[in-house]
C-alpha cells in the first residue's frame, strides 16, 4: 500500500498585494500632510484637556510670546493679498503687485507696518530667524487705534468679502506670558466687539 | 519568515545538467514592514499636529443697556490668581467671606477639589439645579497665560458652566499681598 503523501505547502504568503495596499496608504498620507511651516515666534502652548480640533480655514491667529511680542496671521492666500490691501489704503503705503504676491505666502508676521516692505523682500530663512521681528505694535497713538487693531479688522473685512463668512480668532499664548499682555490683545479684540475666541492649546498627556 | 524552498531539486536523473530555474519571487517582508512603520508614523503625526482650541466668551464690554444682576453671595465663589503658580478662593464678598480665603494650587488635588464641593454646597442651599455656583475668576498681573489656560479648563472639568473672567479689584490685590503671593 502506497503512503498517502501530503503535499508540503509553501509557508511564504504572496505579500504583493498587502505592499501595494500599504504603499497606497503611505502616499495618500505623505500628500495630505501639511507640511510644517517654520514659527518665527516659537511659543510653548499650555496644556489642557479640551478636545475640540481648531479649524483651518476664516480663523486669524495672535501669536503671543517673549514678553507681550504679537505676530499676526490669516490662512488663505486671496485673504492675505486683500487684508494687504486694505491695510496700504489705511496707511497710504502702496504695495507693488510682486510684493503683494510675496506677502500671501507668509504664515505669521510680527513688524510694524512701516517696515513690512524690508520683511517681505526678504528670503524666507532670513525672515524667520529669532529676534529680528519686534511684534506689532499694541499701543494706539493719539485717537488713531493701534496697527494691531487694525490689521484684525482689516483681515476680518477680507474674509468677510471674500468668504462671506465672520473671521473667528484664535490666541495662542506662550504659557510663561503674564497676564497684562494677555489682557491688552483681549482688550483690543473686545473694543472691536469680537467677544469669542478661541485660546489655543496642547493636550494634555496624562492626568496631573 | 524566510522563503522555504519546497519544490524539490536533484532529481535528475537523467543525467541531463539543467540551469536551476531560479524563483522570481522577491521576499516583501521587510518591504511591507517598512511601509506599514511609515504609515503609522503619518498617520499619528497628522491628526495629532492639529491644536486644540478652547472658546472662551466674554461678555459685552461697552453695552449700553448694562444690567446690574444680583445675586446671593453665597452662591459666588472668587478666585484670585496670584503669583508662582497659586491661586487663592474665598465664597462670597471680599469685605466680608463667608469662608475664610483659601490658598490653594492647581490641579487635581488643589482647586477642582474645592470647586466640586462648593458647586455641591451651593446646589444644596438653594434647592435648585438651575441656580449652581457663579464663578468669578480675577486674575492678577502676577499670574501668567499658563495659570489663566489651567483655571479655564477646571471649569470645563468640573462642569462650571457659569464662570467670568472679571477685573481684579485693589481689595483682592490687598488679599493676595497680605498672604504673600504678590509681588
């Protein structure tokens, strides 16, 4: 009687589909990754443990840090190149088509406008190096309101004629920021009836 | 898990030298584990990039029609942030505490303690879900974005749904300076 033989089977699994599935997934993630653009005011967000995802779009962001610096940024670059405008006819600077061009690609600024020209001709690792931008001015001269204020009501007229929706905005602080700085842009949101914002934080990890 | 090669070989035996047939299959293993490494590493860094926000109402500031509420003390509880990260409550009115001011810290075991107890306290004496514990929140020039985030997030941990962020007062600033966080 012949032994019943049982054919050995190969332990290898053909992988070529699960590689191709898994390359798929890698690229569809690398592309829809934003890139992350360098800080030219790098603060240390507070941490809490509120789980509400912050927006992308019609949200404007205050920077705040090393003792009450403000840097200010709209997303959107049509927004950008409008706010731009509107801030050159407030303060009779004229920007040239390129220089407009050049301002809508730039995240967050922090210089006064009387020096917006040098730090929109310049490279964009020149213009985020620490300590060369001084924040915007916060204090309002005479009856005229401060450049803070009106970059905010500016940014907030362009998104509303181009989006057609109410610019919300966010503050992100750095946590060793004192109070009185704090203060001081709440001030100004709230002297232009903005009374809701956003505070931007880290998560938690970990209960304390 | 290397490839195992089980077709069988030498069996020739008709003397004929053949060119062993090589396989065309590659090992994707490492591939695959590579791949998948990368995907996680995408996958976490994208939806943890994105910040939190928490919203923060203020009242209107310049109203015209301002009402003046008037609420039981008891039902207010103050809360003074003060220097090197401490914070000090009393219930009630500045001139006159219904319980002697308290310094505390942040955190679990500081002031979510004592506000989870008032909140109690304060639905017991009035009988009334709807008329819990007022919140005032006054913090001083010494506290700083990091004080002012944390005691924001206490109100969202122990549900205080009513809370303000009001101007500190020179009484309270007095308080603060007379147990010795303020500088």
């Amino acid at each position: 009687m012949p032994r019943i033989k049982v054919a050995r089977k190969s332990t290898a699994i053909d992988m070529t589909a699960m590689c191709d599935v898994a390359f798929l997934l890698l690229t569809f993630f690398i592309l829809t990754a934003t890139a992350r653009q360098p800080e030219p005011l790098p603060v240390d967000t507070p941490a809490s443990t509120v789980k509400f995802k912050l927006p992308d779009l019609d949200i404007a962001t205050l920077t705040i840090g090393q003792k009450g610096k403000v840097f200010f940024g709209v997303p959107g670059q049509p927004i950008r190149k409008r706010t731009l405008e509107l801030m050159g006819e407030k303060y009779q600077i004229q920007f040239t088509e390129e220089e407009k061009t050049r301002f809508s690609v730039i995240e967050s600024f922090g210089v006064p406008i009387g020096n917006l020209k040098q730090i929109i001709m310049m490279k964009g690792d020149d213009r985020n190096k620490p300590g060369l931008q001084p924040g915007i001015p916060t204090d309002s001269v005479g009856l005229r309101p401060s450049e803070l204020h009106d970059w905010i009501i500016s940014a907030r007229y362009a998104t509303k004629e181009l989006n057609n929706v109410d610019m919300r905005v966010s503050i992100k602080g750095d946590s060793r920021e004192e109070y009185p700085s704090i203060k001081k842009i709440l001030d100004i949101l709230q002297d232009q009836n903005i009374n809701k914002f956003s505070l931007i934080t880290s998560l938690r990890t970990g209960e304390e | 898990m290397a490839e195992l090669d089980t077709s069988g070989g030498g069996k020739n035996k008709g003397g004929k030298i053949r060119s062993k047939k090589q396989s065309t299959r590659v090992d994707l293993t490492a591939m695959v584990d590579l791949a998948f490494l990368l995907i996680t590493f995408f996958m976490l860094t994208t939806t943890l990039a994105k910040p939190q926000a928490m919203d923060l109402a203020m009242p209107d500031k310049d109203k015209q029609d301002q009402q003046e509420l008037t609420i039981a003390d008891n039902r207010t509880m103050t809360i003074l942030l003060g220097a090197n990260n401490r914070l000090e409550w009393y219930i009630g009115l500045v001139d006159k505490p219904l319980t002697p001011p308290q310094i505390d810290n942040y955190g679990r075991n500081g002031i979510r303690k004592a506000l989870v107890e008032n909140a109690k306290k304060v639905i017991a004496a009035t009988g009334d879900p709807s008329k819990g514990l007022i919140v005032l929140i006054k913090p001083s020039e010494n506290s700083n974005y990091r004080n002012f985030v944390d005691i924001l997030d206490e109100m969202k941990v122990s549900n205080i749904e009513r809370y303000a962020i009001v101007e500190i007062s020179d009484p309270d600033i007095a308080l603060l300076k007379r147990d010795g966080i303020y500088k």
